[in-house]
C-alpha cells in the first residue's frame, strides 16, 4: 500500500517530544530575536549616494534617522566641480543654481555625480516610479539637458508622491502634531516653565563648555555631596534666582527635568553645530585652505583635528576649528576618507581647497601616495604648503644631531635634567638655594620687586617635537647656572649611591670647562634668532609672503653672525667665565683635544673654536634652512612676491601675476586672463597714487584695506588673487593649539567621552569668541527639533 498511498506523519501535538529534531527550538528563538543593528544614529552618511534604504532601518528607528536628516538639510556642495557627462551630443553637467530653485529637497551625490531627493528618500511609497520618485531616489537623476523633469518631479497637488513626501517630513518636524502632544495638551505655565528650565541648563552647558569643565559626576544620586559640574552650577543658579528654583531639578517634573546625559549632549550639540555654521557661513561658497594634523588622546585613540583656513568679509584672514575625527588609523587613504565624510557633512567639496598644511610625516606629504597627493588629484589648485613652524624646528634639531661637539652638548643637558630633577627633594633644594640667592640680591638692590617677577624657575626639558624647547632651556641654564651648580655640588656629597655623586661630579667638571661655556652662548646666539622666527610663524593671520620674508631674514642675519658676530661671543664668553669662575682659554694657545691631550693637534684654540666650531655650526644651519624651506624657490611662490606692497608695490610684476592667475585654472576663466592683463594696470596706477596705501607693508592689511576703501569691489580679478595667496596656509599652529585644548578637555578622569562629545567640547572651547555670539534662542530651536521633545515651543 505504501507503494500507491504516502505516510501521513501524525498531528503536530501526537508527536513525542523526543522525536522533534534537536534545533527546532533554536530556529524558533531564531525566528523570535528581532534583527540587531549597529546602526550608528549619530554618524550617517552625509552623501545621499552612499546612504542605504531607509527601510532598512529597524521601525523605531526610522523617525529618527528622518529626523536627523532633515535637521541636516540636503547635501548640497556648491563649490563642487560638478562633472560634464555627453549628453544629446553636448557635454551638460549639474547647475548649481538649482540649489537655489530647489533648494529644499534638492541634494547631490558627489561619489555618484547625481542629485537625489531627500523627501522622497525619507518617505518613498511603495508605489515605484510615480512622478520619478524611484529614479530620485535610488538611481539618481544626470538627464542635465532636462531640467524640466525637476518640475515635473515635484508634480501637482495633492496626489504627487513628492508633495505628500514633503508633507509627511513637515508632519514629521512639526511636532504639535505628534501623538504625545495631542494626548498631553500643555497650558502656556507649562510651556513658560519648561522654557525657563530648558533656558537654565544651556546657561550652565555654555559656562561649562567655554572653561573646558566636565559636566558629569562619578557619583549623582539624590544623596551625592558633589552631584558633578553641571548639576552642583544647575542647583546653584536655582540658588540665586527664586524663579528658576521653582522650576528644575526636585520641582520639576520626574520626566522632564532636563539635566540627563542625553540632554547634555543634545544641548552641547546645538551649541557646536551653530559654532560651526557661522564658521561656514563666513566661508560662503568661497574659497579656503585646509590644516590637518593627527595626535593621540589620553585614550590612545587616533584623533584629527581639522582647521579652515579662508579670507572673511572684511579681507581679514582668519582659522577656525571644525572638530576633530576619530580615525583608526593614519593612512593616507584613512585621513583622505575621514575629510571627504566630514566635508560632506557640511556641504564643503574638495574642489574648494586651494590651499594644504600639513607637518612633514609621510602620510601627509608623500608626493606619490601622501594625504597631499589624494587631494591634488582631485584639484590640482590645492597647493601644498609644509609647515613652516615644523621645518624650522626639524633645522634646530639637525644642528643639535649633525655637530658631534654641539650634540654632546645636549646630551650633557640632558643628563643634567635626569640629575637635579631626579626626585622632589633635589627640586626643593633647587628652589630653595633660587629663593636665598633672589633675597640677598632683592637686599642689595640688584632686583627689583613687582607684580610677576621673581617667580620660582626650573629647568625645563627640550623635546624634538616642542617648538622653541631648546632654546628655553638653554635661556633658564644661563639664568640659573649658580643655582644648578650648588645643587650639582650638594648632590656629589649628598647622593643617594655612588652612580648620582659619579654624575654629578663629571658634570661639575663638565659645566666650569670653556667647552660648555662655548657651545651654551654659540646656541644661545642661533637659537635666539630661530626662536622669533618660530613665534612669528605660529601668529594665525600670518601669510606666506610675510614668512617667506622672515626666514630670508633670518638667513642674512646668521649670515651676519658668521662674518661680524665672533667678537661679540667671545665678550659674552670672557663675561660669563669671569662671573661665575668658569675656565678661559687663550685663543693663541695651542688647541688641546681633550680626549686625545698627548697627541698635537696643531692649530690654535682660534681656529679649533672659530673655524671648527662657530663657522662649521653656522654653515650648517644656513645650509638646513635652504634645504628645509624649498617653498621659497618654487614658481608659484616667486609668482606670488609680486604682489607685495612693500616699498610702494615695489615688487609689483604684471607678468608674474599673470603666471599666478594661469596656475588656478578653476578661479580664472579665459576672459578673466585677459580682463585681469588690462586690471593689472588700473589697479597698480590706482593703488600707488592713493595715500592710504602708502604705509601698508603686508597681505593682510592689504586685503583689510581694500575691502575698506571698497577697491575689492573696482579691482574684482586682482582681489581674487589676493585671496588666493593669503588662504595658502603658513603653519599648522592652529592644529596644534586645538590639540592642547583637547589635553584640557579629555583628561585622565574624564577619559570616556565619546568622539561626537568630545569634538563638539573642543569647538566650543576653541572657538570662545563665536561661542559667545550664540543666542539661547538659536540653541533652544535647534535642540527642540533634534528630537521629539514632551513640551513644544
């Protein structure tokens, strides 16, 4: 019969338990689990080329993540090349202008070259290609010679896909149409009181933000003694003001107190995004320069900090931090990757950059697969400029490495500085004997008394990476050599073990020989005119005519050390050994090589100090600083001299200007070449007949000045081109400093901050100055639609 009929298997709940197969249950879980998504809310894509399917999303994330983006607005990058496609057998590409025309929806994909729309993105039908949605959507639009189909698009009302999309994400922000608030009609005592509560926390977040202070407490439970900054500020606002006591923290309602960590976050966000849109807004759709340089948290986690560089409306140059990018790790195409998320995400576009700062790793200037060449790439008037700060510190510490003399020097002081600061009770000593030797000179009248002066001094230690190190050390060695002395004399009979008393008594011996004397003054010589040239390099509105001009400078004058400056070092020299009874030689002596004394070597101690030592050290730095600053030799920056207004123009050169404009192809049409020839003219016969313009001796109160008298307006071309050399970055200085706030910011105890936290911390603490132009009303509006919130204003 089983041959005819097939075995029927028994019911389902006839079946033994035993007979079920053994994963049944664990399919069943399988089927049970809802799907997990790592979904990062806080880090979508900015380009709508690169975003997925909004129902892949999981349902109870789909609000917020249209919330999010609509709070962002379209992705629209108007500096951006847009890219010339063949079609109808002419080359058409994206107009920009239509940013402006569609500028509600409208978006563009910079790594698909196509536009998209962002209300049919959020809320697409399941109805396909009504109206173009899915080809607005998924695809994406490049007919360019079709315009019309942008209209068309949007369709008529009210049955258009578009429109009801664009519907739904006004329903979707306007939130006096969610559920909650029509389930919970608030009165205007709530409304008033929410506002006043809401009002008191963001006044405690911007003093939070603006000192670099934590918000939050180890411990912040009602029975705390310290609850943590934000709270301790929120209670002892409600302390002093009877109003707002009434309305927060235990009188405020239990769900809506508004002192959670995701409050805080939320309102520190707003302050940051609107930190940064007036930095953008300042930038418009103009030009600016790009700084980037990477360093570790106290977290050991990778950060780069980001800095834009740009001319603002008034001519002035100014840089101003964006944030800072949590990068793991610190490739070229890593970097190149975390900048073209972060330009996407404001709207920014590579093609834009005409202007690169970088230190000298490399990652950043490597010719061939350096952060540098990515980005020249794709804009070949992104020019790169090594920072100058850095090359100058790399030729301080080549001469420190090259001379065997002068690096035996250091390593000398440096054992010194593991010697007299090897414990607390040598720096007391140190202190000490300094504050004996201030009283007797304060007594004899030697000193004179005042707010700040004579302050408690140490040696501090040089660094290969600290700008100015060695030159400050060096400083303090020469100002406290007595006081280094007796404490190297107490540690020879006082030290611990026979290795520190050895230590100290070869550097006793070391510090009262000419030989250290010698090299202590020669240093103190170059490295002083090093260290101005490193101050005036890190000054924000430096440009680079203005440092090319100072280390040219800075060359004559050690060249003017070389020839004229031995007599004046040995004055010091014989002054120095006769105050604190240090050896001297004579210079027509015969020169004893101390490590070979039996052997003659020769020649006179002159020759071995000035020809050896003072000529060589001084050949080799000039010799460094030509080959460190090649900048100054390349054409684009000869080119730029010629813009120049020192001496009435005198550098002025038509030709050479000409040579500047042809090498930025994307800011100069071929018409405006040959406007700008006749421009030149008016403009150089205009600006020397105009008195204002007589003491002007820089770029940046050229461009100031132009844009006060309004000739920025009659000389359009020339000012452009002005623009473009002061946007050329100089030094990443700025980078740096961001870096130590962050020190400041992310610390030890408060080393769990996330990346978005912390960078929105640091541009709030770097950027005083615009935090402060940050109304509670802009913060208030942009944190209420941030999220849905139980109480609409």
């Amino acid at each position: 019969m089983e041959k005819y009929f097939k075995k029927v298997s028994p019911p389902e709940s006839d079946a033994k338990a035993d007979d079920l197969p053994s994963n049944l249950g664990e399919r069943k879980d399988k089927r049970k689990s809802p799907p997990i998504d790592n979904t990062d809310i806080e880090d979508l894509p900015s380009d709508p080329g690169e975003r997925k399917d909004i129902m892949k999303y999981l349902s109870h994330q789909r609000d917020e993540v249209r919330r999010k983006y609509l709070t962002k607005g379209p992705c629209q990058p108007y500096g951006h090349t847009f890219k010339q496609i063949l079609k109808s057998g002419s080359l058409r590409r994206f107009n920009p202008a239509w940013f402006d025309q569609y500028g509600s929806w409208l978006e563009y994909s910079i790594s698909k070259e196509r536009a998209f729309c962002l209300y049919c993105y959020l809320f697409k039908d399941e109805i396909r290609m009504q109206g173009g949605s899915d080809e607005f959507v998924k695809e994406g639009f490049n007919s360019w010679n079709k315009p019309d189909r942008l209209r068309t698009h949007m369709g008529k009302p009210p049955n258009s896909f578009h429109i009801i999309a664009a519907q739904k994400c006004e329903d979707l922000m306007n939130q006096n149409q969610s559920i909650v608030h029509a389930l919970f009609k608030q009165d205007d005592k709530v409304k008033n009181e929410y506002r006043i509560r809401l009002t008191a926390s963001i006044d405690a977040s911007r003093f939070l933000l603006r000192q670099g202070l934590s918000f939050r407490g180890h411990f912040e439970k009602e029975e705390a003694v310290n609850k943590g900054n934000f709270l301790q500020l929120l209670k002892y606002t409600g302390e002093q003001n009877e109003t707002i006591s009434k309305v927060i923290l235990s009188n405020a309602p239990g769900n809506n107190q508004m002192v959670s960590p995701l409050i805080q976050k939320d309102i520190v966000h707003s302050f940051a995004e609107e930190v940064r849109q007036a930095i953008l807004e300042k930038i418009g759709h103009d030009v600016f320069g790009l700084l980037v340089d990477e360093s570790a948290d106290v977290s050991h986690k990778e950060q780069m900090g980001v800095v834009f560089r740009f001319v603002d409306k008034r001519g002035a140059i100014k840089e101003r931090f964006i944030g800072v990018v949590h990068v793991k790790e610190t490739s070229s195409l890593a970097l190149k990757s975390a900048i073209d998320d972060l330009f996407a995400r404001y709207g920014r576009s590579i093609k834009k950059v005409r202007g690169q700062g970088y230190d000298g790793a490399s990652n950043m200037r490597g010719e061939f697969n350096g952060l540098r060449s990515l980005v020249a790439r794709e804009n070949s008037s992104a020019y790169y400029v090594h920072c100058f700060a850095h090359q100058l510190q790399l030729v301080v510490v080549a001469v420190a490495k090259k001379h065997f003399d002068i690096a035996d020097f250091f390593d000398m002081i440096s054992t010194l500085l593991n010697v007299v600061g090897a414990s607390c009770k040598r720096q007391d000593k140190f202190r000490e004997i300094q504050r004996e030797k201030l009283e007797k000179q304060i007594s004899s009248g030697e000193v004179k008394t005042g707010t700040g002066q004579n302050q408690e001094r140490s040696l501090p230690r040089p660094a290969n990476t600290r700008w100015g190190s060695h030159h400050k050390t060096l400083l303090r060695l020469e100002e406290l050599f007595s006081t280094t002395i007796k404490v190297l004399e107490y540690v020879q009979e006082e030290g611990m073990d026979d290795l520190q008393k050895r230590q100290a008594c070869g550097l006793l011996k070391y510090f009262h020989t000419f030989d250290c004397v010698f090299y202590l003054h020669l240093m103190l010589l170059i490295l002083g005119l090093t260290a101005n040239l490193s101050l005036a390099l890190q000054e924000k509105d430096q440009n680079i005519l203005n440092a090319m001009s100072l280390v040219e400078s800075t060359k004559r004058e050690l060249q003017k050390l070389r020839d004229d400056g031995w007599s004046l070092l040995m004055d010091k020299i014989a002054s120095f050994c006769k105050k604190h009874n240090a050896g001297m030689l004579i210079m027509e002596d015969d020169f004893v090589n101390p490590k070979n004394p039996r052997k003659r070597s020769n020649i006179t101690n002159m020759h071995h100090y000035k020809v050896n030592c003072f000529c060589t050290v001084l050949d080799l730095q000039i010799q460094e600083f030509n080959d460190r600053f090649i900048e100054v030799t390349t054409d684009l920056l000869i080119c730029m001299a010629a813009l120049s207004p020192t001496d009435s123009f005198y550098a002025f050169d038509k030709e050479k200007l000409m040579r500047l404009a042809k090498l930025y192809p994307e800011d100069f049409t071929y018409g405006e070449i040959l406007s700008l020839e006749q421009q030149l003219d008016i403009y150089i016969d205009n600006i020397r007949r105009d008195e204002r313009f007589k003491s002007v001796e820089n770029l940046g109160d050229l461009s100031c000045l132009m844009v006060k008298t309004q000739k920025h307006i009659a000389h359009h071309l020339v000012y452009r081109l002005l623009k473009l050399v002061l946007t050329l970055p100089v030094a990443t200085a700025s980078v740096e400093r961001c870096f130590s706030a962050m020190k400041l910011v992310k610390t030890a105890a408060r080393n769990r901050i996330g990346d978005q936290f912390l960078s929105d911390c640091m541009v709030c603490f770097v950027e005083k100055e615009l935090l402060d132009s940050v109304s509670n009303e802009k913060v208030i509006e942009r944190f209420q639609k941030m999220n849905e919130r139980r109480v609409v204003l």
